[in-house]
C-alpha cells in the first residue's frame, strides 16, 4: 500500500456514522481504488483517525463552497478506500 490522491472533484454527499463515527465521502467523479477494497461505492476513513476532526471540517466547508478537493488515500476501512487526507485545490 502506497499513499495516492483522487483527481480533483467536488464533495456530492459525507455522512458520519452514529454508532461509530467513521466519516464516509462520494465524489461526483468515478471512485479511486487502488488497493483494490471489496467495496468501491465511496471513501471512508475511520473514527480513530487522529486526524479526522480536521478532515471532517475541510469536507463540511468543501461541500458548502462547492470547493474542488483531492483525497489522499492509503490502504482500506470497512472495506472502502481510506481517507488519510484532503487537499483543497
């Protein structure tokens, strides 16, 4: 597993879970999967992200601006490509 970004889109949708907080993010361009996870129908990273605080946030405000992003992804969580950062482009 290496780190690798998404081409640059616009958040569609981000939920985050209630029972565990991991946060989930589609995009409106087709799904990265380059560690081949068993599900490829979004991003996830996970609630013990040390991190995710900070992400959340910049997906939250990428989403209200209609911003252009990049995901920084690494390895799988929930069987999803793993969110490991954001960049606002």
């Amino acid at each position: 597993m290496a780190y690798t970004t998404t081409p640059a889109g616009k958040i569609t949708s981000y939920s985050i879970g209630w029972d565990n907080p991991n946060l989930s993010v589609q995009m409106n361009i087709p799904v990265s999967n380059p560690d081949n996870c068993s599900d490829a129908s979004s991003y996830m990273m996970s609630y013990t992200s040390t991190s995710i605080q900070a992400v959340t946030s910049v997906v939250i405000t990428a989403h209200a601006t209609g911003s252009d992003v990049k995901l920084v992804l690494n390895g799988c969580v929930q069987n999803r490509p793993q969110i490991v950062g954001i960049n606002v482009v």
